[in-house]
C-alpha cells in the first residue's frame, strides 16, 4: 500500500502536535520513525488510524493517491489500514476470539467458517508461542505488557494488513518474545511483499530484526531528517540533540 503524508498539520486542545509532517512511503517498504518523547509520533499513529479527537487543521492522508480524512477508523481497517498500539487497550466482557472474529468477518467478504477460523487463529498462536487458552480470556484485560502486544500481533496477523503502524512494539516485549514476534512480522512480510511498516521505536534493536530502508528523526511534530538505518545508530549512539549535518555518516540526501 502506497501511503502518503501531505504537510500534515494537527491541533489537540488547541496545542500544535503535528506540524507541516511530511512522509512518503510505497508499497513494500519499511520505514522506521524515531523521536524524543512527546515529539507526536503516537499522535501521528492515531490520526493515519483515524481517531476523532484530533483536529487535522491542514495537509491530507493519501492512500494510493486517495484521501482517506473522511473515512472512519472501521473504514481505514478495511483498507488494510493496523495499527498496534503502544498502550493497547483492553475490552471486558469479551474474548480475544471474539474480538478478532468480529474484525475478520466485517474486513473480508468472504466469511470463513468458524471451524477455518479458529484453525489459522491457534496456527498463528503457535507461531507467536502463546498460550491457547489465553484466547478464551477478555480482551487483552489483565494480560502483561508483552502478552498485549504479542495479542495486538496475533490480530494483524489474522486481519492481514497492507499498512501496519508498530508504535513501540518492543516496549515491553522481553529479548525471546521480541525474537518471535519479528520473526512472524518477517514471514508475514515475505508472504505479503506488498505490505508496508511504519515502525515507531525508541531503540534499534527492533529494527535489526525488521530492517527498513529509510529511517527519519521526528522532532516537534515534524521529519527534520531523514537517512538510511545508520541515522538510527547514531541517534542511539548520541541522541537528539547532536548535529546532523555529517553527510557521510547518514547517507541523507
Ligand atoms: N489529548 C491530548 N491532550 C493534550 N495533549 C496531548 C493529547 N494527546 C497528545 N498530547 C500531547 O502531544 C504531544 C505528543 O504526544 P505523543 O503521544 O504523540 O508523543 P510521542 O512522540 O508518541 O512520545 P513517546 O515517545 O513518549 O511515546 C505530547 O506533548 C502530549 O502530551
Ligand atoms: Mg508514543
């Protein structure tokens, strides 16, 4: 999926948090964003999701050269459109396979039988190494912080995105499980060459495991840099606050 970020800029509470943010990413690519706390990247997962308490105040969201601003989060998810939290929210009072079995049968047409179902549900279980009969609990409620976000990977797996959104995947995940999930990331990536991935990450250990073509520096709701994987090396080696400007050392243009 082609996506496109047009000089987005949004307002929450009447304070700037994306400024003039731009992005460009086509079908097939991995794009990693990484930037300060507060910096809006979250934000920016939640407006490409479609949530109603951001006010876009200019710019656009283009898929495959459409805007998608009038569509409604179930609309975006229909397009192929997942996002995995940072903080993913739990649902009491119903199942993990009822919440996926509700998304999967209203994203695709042909419904598949609950029988089909629950076999490519506990066959990508057993790919993450979950337990089956955490299926049968609530919603991600009181699962632990890496069990959520290996949940939140199971139903893309099953929803089988064009565009998947990892907002800090690895917070939380501990070195095993950060291991398993990528490398499903991995086999569903070589399944679907089409797909993109925009991963938000504090650290490059994720993206030694998903590696992306382009890396870009987010800083006050806005791309001010752009490069190849050694940018993110070099904000892990010295932060934020460094000069930018050594050509050599990002491969930036
Ligand atoms: N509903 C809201 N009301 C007021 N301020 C908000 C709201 N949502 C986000 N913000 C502010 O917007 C800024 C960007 O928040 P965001 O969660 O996007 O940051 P982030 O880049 O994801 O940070 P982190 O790396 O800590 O996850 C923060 O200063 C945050 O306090
Ligand atoms: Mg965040």
């Amino acid at each position: 999926m082609d996506i496109e970020l047009k000089d987005l800029t949004v307002k929450v509470n009447d304070k700037i948090i994306l400024n003039n943010f731009n992005l460009q990413i086509n079908k097939g690519e991995i794009h990693a964003i990484m930037g300060p706390n507060g910096a809006g990247k979250s934000t920016l997962s939640k407006v490409i999701m479609g949530y109603p308490d951001y006010n876009i105040i200019n710019g656009d969201i283009l898929v495959n050269k459409e805007s998608i601003l009038k569509l409604k989060i179930d609309e975006r998810s229909r397009l192929g459109i997942f996002l995995v939290y940072q903080n993913p929210i739990s649902i009491e009072g119903v199942t993990m396979r009822e919440v996926i079995k509700a998304s999967v049968d209203a994203n695709f047409e042909n419904k598949k039988s609950l029988y089909e179902f629950v076999k490519e549900l506990e066959s990508s279980a057993s790919k993450l190494e979950m337990d089956k009969k955490n299926l049968h609990r609530d919603f991600n409620l009181g699962f632990s912080g890496g069990e959520r976000k290996k949940n939140e990977i199971l139903w893309a797996l099953m929803l089988k995105p064009k565009f998947i959104i990892l907002d800090e995947l690895d917070s939380g995940l501990d070195v095993d499980s950060l291991k398993i999930v990528t490398d499903a990331i991995n086999q569903y990536l070589k399944e679907n060459p089409d797909t993109s991935i925009l991963i938000i990450t504090h650290y490059t250990r994720i993206l030694d495991y998903i590696n992306p073509k382009f890396v870009h520096m987010v800083k006050d709701g806005s791309v001010i840099k752009s490069g190849d994987f050694s940018l993110a090396k070099l904000i892990e080696k010295n932060g934020y606050n460094q000069s930018f400007d050594i050509k050599e050392d990002t491969n930036c243009e």
